[in-house]
C-alpha cells in the first residue's frame, strides 16, 4: 500500500471504532485531531505521514478506555504491522501515542519530538475552546460526574495517578487542565490559535458563575 492508502485505511478503521462513543472522544474528535494536525504540520514543516498516523491512532489505547488504566500502545501497533508500515514509523509512531496525554498539571511532558508536538498540541486544540466545553461535559456526563460542586475546590495533580483518579465535577477540570493548556502548547502554529480559544472558556466560566448565583438575574 501508498502512504496514502494507508492514511484511508486507517482513518475507516478509526472512524469505525469510535462511532459509538459518547465521551467527547468520538470519530469526530479524531478527525478534528487529524485535521488540525495536518495543517500545523504542513506549516511546521514535519513528517506528514508520521503525523496523520500518530493523530489517527492517538487514543486508541488511551488509559480512559481500558480496564488497566494502562497507555502501552499494543492496538496501535497491532494495526500498523498488519499494514505493514516500516518499524522505524511504527515505533515513532508508539511513542507519540504512550506521551500524547495530559497526565496533571505536575507532571512533566516527556514528548520529545516536532511530530510529537504537533499531535500533542491539536488534541489539545480540540480540548478548549466552544468544542472544549462542549466536550468536557460530555464526559463528565458520561463518567457521571457533578456540573459543579462548590465545596470541592479544584486540585492541581501532582502525579499521574492522581489525575487518572480524580473524579470532581466539570468544573474543576477547567481549572485543573482546560486553562492550563494555552501555556503548554508546543508550536508557534498553535500557540497563536490557543489564546481565542481559551478566551472562550474565560467567558463561558464567568457566565455560569453569574447564572450559578442567580447575578445575571435584574
């Protein structure tokens, strides 16, 4: 097979295991991933096909679906030898996949490549903004988490496992990762998108306070 015909294949296989998911990490998300990568990449200057691979696969075995709470990318790599991609790409490719993942907002991004950064940095793209909102509280529907609890304030994670384990409200996870991201994109490309996009989490944050208390009530 082509790079590209690789590219297709894996987006169907994609599109058809997530079709049916409802925690904001749906077919769509990936393909808003995979295209927001694209562009970045093509401005930044990086392996296209290694991109395109690494944002197609990129939660596939993402700890938020699997019983062990585990990251090792054994679906992703399972995959890509079945289309026979050389090793070289496979491994990159894996690795890219094991540290795309916010894990707290005290622990340290061990990604380590331009490819890597630009995955990275278009799921988090994906993760702020309107369609970030929109996507928080679908998960937090889907992990049958509170909107808001006043008496549970946000917490700064200190470790991965902290992170993975906390279950507070929506809310908080504006504060504990949403706002966090505009300070940790990787490229200039996304850098510059990201600050619109957390404005719109700042006015939909001061808005649902306002509504909370009954203050936008004259």
């Amino acid at each position: 097979m082509t790079n590209d015909q690789i590219i297709q294949k894996t987006a169907e296989f994609i599109k058809q295991e997530f079709s049916d998911d409802s925690s904001g990490h749906d077919w769509w998300h990936i393909y808003r991933v995979w295209k927001n990568a694209l562009a970045i990449c093509k401005i930044e200057k990086a392996d296209l096909f290694l991109v395109q691979l690494a944002a197609l696969l990129h939660d596939l075995d993402d700890w938020k679906f699997n019983e062990s709470g585990d990251e090792t990318p054994l679906r992703a790599k399972a995959w890509l030898e079945s289309c026979n991609v050389d090793s070289a790409v496979t491994d990159a490719v894996c690795r890219i996949i094991m540290h795309v993942s916010y894990k707290g907002a005290g622990v340290e991004n061990k990604m380590d490549s331009l490819e890597g950064f630009i995955v990275q940095d278009a799921d988090r793209l994906d993760a702020i903004g309107a369609i970030g909102v929109g996507r928080a509280f679908a998960y937090g529907g889907y992990k049958n988490r509170p909107l808001y609890d006043p008496d549970s304030p946000p917490a700064m994670h200190a470790s991965f496992e902290e992170y993975k384990n906390s279950k507070s409200a929506t809310i908080n996870h504006f504060y504990e990762k949403l706002l966090l991201l505009k300070e940790r994109m990787n490229t200039a490309t996304a850098k510059q998108i990201a600050q619109e996009r957390h404005d719109v989490m700042v006015r939909f944050l001061d808005q649902f306070m306002l509504e909370w208390e009954g203050q936008d009530i004259q």
